[in-house]
C-alpha cells in the first residue's frame, strides 16, 4: 500500500470529511433536550460543510471487494428519524418540486427533513464506522462507497434537505421569535 502522506485514505481533506461526518453523526445521535431552533441553526452549518468536504474527497477506485458490513442497522436508522422528527414536528413533512428532463415535467413529491438527515446519517456512520476499523482495505472501499453514493444519492438529499431547513427558518417563520421554530 501507499505511504499515508499519498494515500488517499488519509490525505488532509479525506481526514477532514472524517471528522466533519463524526461531528454529524455524534450530533444526531445526542439530541436530546435540542429544540428545533437550535437544531435547524447547527444543522444550516454543518450541512453546507459536509457539502464542500465531499466535493474535495480524491478520486478513487474501488471493486468493492472490501465493502464493509453496514454498521447502521434499521433500529439505529429509526431512532436518529424518530428523534429528528421529535423536533421538527408539523414542520417535517414538505412538498418537493422535481423537474423531470425527460418528460418535461414537474412533479411533485412528499419528502420529510427527518427522513433525508437519516438518510444521511446512515451514509456517514456507515462510512465513519469503516474508518474506525482501520483496515486500509474497507477505509478505501469506504471512501469510494461514500463519495459514489454522494454524487449519486445523499448529496442531493442534502440540498433538498437544506432547502427546506432555510425555508423553515427565514420563510415561513420570519418575524417570529426564533424559540418558536
């Protein structure tokens, strides 16, 4: 294998994402006693950073023949979207306009901002938990896995999600008291 200073496993923004992806697994994961003014405002934060850190990831390539275990199981995935929700409450569930290129449509789809951050969670855990491992194998397959999925799935989940957080905040509660969100 590569020295660590050429490998991308541990290349300087690698390592950062690491960190940022702990930091919002470990927020989601205490959430007790956050109301939702607080909650939305860290995650206005952390969402953008995860955001910019998944853009700097290095290429890699990958089989996937060191993919590890998924480490979030269903229970895991339901109790971070149950705990979200516990926040956000009536101001979950939101209308989603999607424009289909090859129809030339817009429709419309029902999504939930506890739904999409779960979604995220399960991606970073699973990606965190394979960094905590230390087997530079799965830490590859790994970083592949999470920045493919990006580009694919949650990276968009992310700025939907966002999309409505900002929404919640600055539109359809502006001129109430920021408790009240």
């Amino acid at each position: 294998m590569k020295n660590k200073t050429e490998n991308p496993i541990y290349s300087h923004d690698t390592l950062e994402f690491v960190t940022v992806s702990a930091e919002y697994c470990a927020y989601l994961e205490h959430l007790e006693g956050k109301n939702r003014s607080e909650f939305i405002s860290t995650m206005q934060k952390l969402l953008p950073l995860l955001y910019l850190k998944a853009q700097l990831l290095p290429e890699v390539d990958s089989e996937g023949d060191f993919l590890p275990d998924d480490q979030v199981t269903e229970a895991d995935y339901n109790w971070i979207r149950n705990a979200i929700y516990e926040i956000m409450k009536e101001a979950d569930e939101y209308e989603d306009f999607v424009y289909d290129e090859g129809m030339q449509t817009e429709e419309s789809r029902w999504k939930t901002v506890s739904e999409g951050l779960a979604d995220i969670y399960q991606a970073l855990r699973n990606f965190v938990s394979a960094y905590q491992q230390r087997v530079e194998d799965c830490m590859l397959d790994a970083l592949w896995c999470v920045k493919d999925n990006f580009e694919l799935y949650w990276g968009q989940n992310l700025v939907d999600t966002l999309k409505q957080l900002h929404k919640i905040r600055y539109v359809l509660n502006s001129g109430s008291d920021e408790e009240d969100l």
